[in-house]
C-alpha cells in the first residue's frame, strides 16, 4: 500500500540521516517485518519479504552497477544526477520478469491463468440467463445497464469558476 512505502521511505530517511553508519539490518526489520510484514498473514510471505529485501539493504548496493537480480537490466545505478538515474529506471522493461522477485519463471504462467480465469468469470457473469417464460437482456443491454450504472455512480464535474485558481493548475509534469 503506498502508506506503507511512505512510512518506509520517511524512515529509511530518518534513519540514513541520524545514523553515521547504515544500519542495514533494522531497516530491514523495520521495512519488511514491522511495515509490510504486519499485514501479512502468511509466515512464509514474510520470509519471502525479508529475503527480497535483503538483496536491496545491504552494504553491496552502495557498488556501482551491484546487481539486483540474475537479469542484466536490473543493478544499482552508478552514483549521478537524477536526470540520469530517471533515465535508468525508463530504460528498465515494462513488465517485471519474475526472477526479479526470486519466483521461477513459471509464475508468470500462474499469474497469466489466473488473469484468464477472472477475465472468462467476468464474461460469463455477464451473459444473460435463461430462466423459463421471461424475456431475456440482450448482452448487449445488460452491458448498457452495467456502463449506465456506473456512469450514474461518478461524481459531478467540477466546476472551475467555483474552484480555487490553483486547483486546476497544471503541474511541470503535465
């Protein structure tokens, strides 16, 4: 969750800041058992955490181009400017491969039939029913219903004569 990376990250800071040396093995602790770790149930998903983050809070990750994972896409980037290090992280690959995570390349096979499995759940759901001597919805209309549905939920436009001059203010970003 991204309070859980934010409380990680002010942290990690706070730590890095204070300490005259790293202290790899709490931020570990800390990151991984205390902030993520306690919302998971599973003692084995806990291991896996820890063993994840081992890879990034230890003392190796300060060499340049220390490596991440077997992959050659994924390593500790050379100390420089941030214009640099964005460039880095655009080059890295849309999608992760599961090594990245030390899953086996299977994963992805998982993953991807249990992608299939919701999509087709989803598809059926929407189909009518037969049921003896009513008319049935269309797929067509039962999908125009669901999309009115929706539609219906979305909060109201803005208005932005109503609305504080810098709300609608573009960011340098866009």
């Amino acid at each position: 969750m991204n309070s859980d990376f934010v409380t990680s990250k002010t942290q990690l800071k706070m730590y890095l800041d204070e300490q005259p040396d790293i202290p790899y093995t709490a931020l570990n602790y800390i990151v991984a058992e205390v902030n993520y770790g306690g919302r998971v149930t599973d003692d084995k998903d806990v291991r896996m955490i820890k063993a994840l983050l081992k890879r990034y809070f230890c003392a190796e990750i300060m060499n340049d181009n220390y490596k991440l994972s077997k992959l050659e896409h994924y390593y500790a980037p050379p100390e420089s400017d941030v214009n640099s290090v964005k460039a880095y992280i655009n080059q890295l690959p849309l999608e992760d491969d599961p090594e990245v995570f030390g899953l086996h390349p299977n994963a992805n096979i998982t993953f991807e039939l249990k992608t299939v499995k919701e999509f087709t759940d989803t598809i059926l759901l929407i189909q009518p029913r037969i049921s003896g001597g009513k008319a049935v919805k269309s797929t067509e209309e039962i999908v125009q219903d669901m999309a009115r549905d929706i539609v219906n939920k979305l909060p109201k436009s803005l208005d932005k004569k109503r609305a504080d001059p810098k709300t609608f203010e573009s960011t340098p970003e866009g």
